[in-house]
C-alpha cells in the first residue's frame, strides 16, 4: 500500500522544481521501488526504514548519494496555529508566476522569507530563511511565518504541504508541527 507522500509525489516534487526556479534544471523524483533508476541527476525517495537498504543499492550500481535530506509533511490546518508576529513586523506576499514568495518585515527591514508552490490538493514551501544579524530566536518569526503559509495553502483548497529539509533542521521544524514522510536521496 503507497503511503501518502508516494501519491503526491508528482505533485509536490513539480511544487519542489517550482520554488528552486526556472535557472535550474528539474529533478527527476522517483520513490524507490527496491531498483535505482540509470538517469542521471536521480532523487529517489524512500521510507526512513528502507534508507539504508536504498544507499547500499545506489552505491551497488556504482552512483554515489551526494545528500540526504528528510521530506516533511502535514496537514495544512494543523501547520496554520494562527501565530502572530513579533513586534512590528508583518507578512507580505508576491504571486512569481508557480510560486509565491512570503516575507517578513520588521520596521521595513526583511528579517524572514520562504516561498509556496500549490499544486493540486498539496503544496510544496521552499527553504525557510532568518536573518542571522538579530538577536532574537529565529523561531519567533519562522513559527509564524510557517502558520502563514500554511493559511495561504488552506484558502488555495490544498490539503497537505510538503518540504524537503537536511536532517539537522528536523526539529525545529517538528515543533512548528511537521511530520517525517521519507528519506530524500540526490543522486550523482
């Protein structure tokens, strides 16, 4: 039985290419199926529990894994935790074509940004970004700006949101409510 980030897959991986930008080649995603493909530039996507079992098929057929990220999921009504900014800063949006960018400001300085591609009934957020020069805990208005996106994904009728983060980043974004879908492998 596929597990839900396998059904999406085509879905969140297009929203995945969308916020990397048209300047980059698209990424050829695939679940592994206990085989790796020959492309080149491959993405396979495992269960955690098979990643170590997909690694060692990877380096059988002689390619190497250049990363291992985690892909995270929820459900968009339970990222949206209605969380406020800090302060004086705001939230503004910019529609980009497939994707929206979201920023935070703060008494007209950005402190804060992702993007939001929706595809379909999910939606992929891009990387999120704080600027290191304030003192504050990044997660003042990360939290938020996560809720935000996730209201935005609501009201674009989306269901699930998606994104595709390096493991030291799991737990901040496991308290903003993410949950482990599966194991992302970049192919060289």
């Amino acid at each position: 039985m596929a597990q839900q980030w396998e059904a999406d897959l085509k879905d969140w991986a297009a929203g995945w290419d969308a916020v990397r930008g048209a300047e980059v080649a698209p990424q050829n995603v695939v679940a592994w199926d206990g085989t790796v493909p020959s492309e080149d530039g491959l993405v396979l996507v495992c269960a955690e529990d098979q990643a170590v079992m997909a690694r060692g098929a990877v380096n059988t057929q002689g390619k190497d894994v250049l990363s291992q990220d985690v892909l995270l999921t929820g459900a968009v009504q339970e990222l949206d935790r209605g969380l406020g900014f800090p302060g004086e800063a705001g939230m503004f949006d910019a529609p980009m074509g497939d994707v929206t960018r979201f920023e935070v400001d703060e008494w007209g300085k950005p402190v804060a940004h992702s993007t939001l591609s929706v595809q379909d009934e999910v939606a992929y957020m891009g990387p999120l970004f704080a600027d290191a020069s304030t003192e504050r805990d990044p997660a003042e208005v990360l939290d938020p700006l996560v809720s935000a996106i996730a209201n935005e994904a609501f009201l674009a009728d989306t269901e699930r949101l998606y994104t595709v983060v390096p493991e030291d980043e799991v737990p901040a974004r496991e308290s903003q409510g993410w949950k482990r879908a599966a194991v992302v492998l970049r192919l060289g």
